[in-house]
C-alpha cells in the first residue's frame, strides 16, 4: 500500500482526516510486517521440533531473539551514520 | 469521472467518497496482503521442518511402534485412513478385500505429514503471536526513554 489515495471530497478537512486514518493503517501494517521479518529468522535460532507445545524456554528465546535483532539493527545503524560523517565513505 | 485511482473507485453517482468505505477497502487490502506474507513463510518454514528428509516425519521410535501395527490390520483387512474433522486424526476401518499392497504404506507416512505439518502452525501462530509482544514491548520501551 503506497498511500497515494485520489479523493473526491468537497471538504479539506474531510480529506485531511482521512490520509491521518490511513497513515495509521500504515503504521499497524509496517508492524506486522516487521513481525513477520522476526519470527522467520527467530524461528530458525529457537525452534527445533515442532511436536511439543511452545514451552517457555522457546518463549524466552523468540523475545531474546527480537530484542537483539534490534540491537544489532540499531548498533549498525549507528556505526553506519558514523562512518559516513566522518567522511570514511567514497 | 477521469483522474481517479482505481483502487479505489466506488459506484458511479456524486464526485464524493465514503471515508467509511475508503477505510474499509484500505483495511480489507491491508488484511489480505498480512495474510499472504504469513502463509508463505509458514508454508515454507513447515515444509522445511516436516519434510526436511526422506521419510522424515517419522523418528526411529515410531517406525517401529507404527509400521508392525500396520502390517497387521492390513493382513486382516483393516486400511487407515485420515479424518481431518475435529482433528487430525488416524484410524482404521475394514475393507472386505485383502492385500498385500506396499502402495499403501504412503498411508502412513501421509497422514503423519499432515499431523506434523499442523502442529508446525499451531506453534508458528504461537511464535507470531510471542514475537509480536515482544516487539510491541520493546517500542513502548524506546519510547517511554524518548
């Protein structure tokens, strides 16, 4: 969904309160897909077989899991920004 | 009415949109596309787990408790067979012809994929739902620093 919506509203305020709303939906939907992105690579780290229920120790693992899949994203792109203003990238 | 995106075209009549309408086509869309993405990754996550080898949905443990079982009904006439409602489920039930027909010892191994491939999205929902929180946890954090 790439947001460009074509209205026909005879109000601006209409129009305004109505990209605000999509916006919202917007931002539910980058969510789920970054849910998506985390429990297909923290699936791989903390699930071996699939038979027994999802005991808590692989509960503990997914929530890790995301926690330092963040980190890390953050970590680079931090170090990223860093590099570049020092001017280390050509 | 030239100019509009079809998308989100309504029926022909005043130049004005529902907002409700819109919304509801915005979120239908939204819904879809969540659903398409989770399937394929579930898909593709369950096909590793339960199909990852030859003969792989069944361990050493229950070759050899299922298959002598097996070959007995089968001399007595008795087939397995799947039901899928209420729940997976593997039973046998008397034909009146007997074989000896190495064909259906797929059987077996049919409905054990499908026992495994269920199970592997019963827990991948749970891991979605467990990631989701945890997620949903972690920005609040970052905000609440902000």
């Amino acid at each position: 969904l790439d947001g460009r919506v074509f209205i026909y509203a005879s109000e601006n305020a209409e129009a305004s309160e109505l990209q605000m709303m999509i916006a919202v939906e917007q931002q539910k939907a980058q969510f789920e897909a970054q849910v998506h992105t985390f429990t297909d690579v923290c699936w791989d780290k903390c699930m071996d077989k699939p038979s027994s229920k999802l005991n808590s120790r692989t509960d503990t693992c997914l929530a890790s899991c995301v926690e330092r899949f963040i980190d890390t994203t953050l970590t680079i792109t931090n170090r990223f920004t860093h590099m570049v203003q020092k001017g280390g990238m050509h | 009415m030239d100019g509009f995106g079809s998308d989100f075209s309504s029926g022909a009549g005043s130049g004005k949109m529902d907002t409700g309408t819109i919304m509801e086509q915005v979120k239908v869309q939204i819904a879809v596309a969540n659903a398409q993405e989770l399937l394929q990754r579930m898909t593709d996550k369950c096909f590793k787990k339960c199909i990852g080898k030859p003969g792989g949905t069944l361990d050493n443990s229950e070759q050899v408790t299922v298959m002598p079982v097996y070959f007995i009904c089968r001399l007595m006439g008795w087939y397995m067979k799947c039901n899928f409602k209420p729940q997976i489920r593997c039973t046998f039930e008397h034909a009146n012809v007997m074989l000896w027909d190495w064909v259906m010892l797929t059987d077996i191994f049919v409905c054990l994929l499908q026992k495994c491939i269920a199970m592997c999205m019963d827990r991948y929902m749970d891991a979605w739902n467990t990631v989701s929180r945890a997620y949903n946890s972690r920005l609040q954090r970052e905000r609440a620093r902000i």
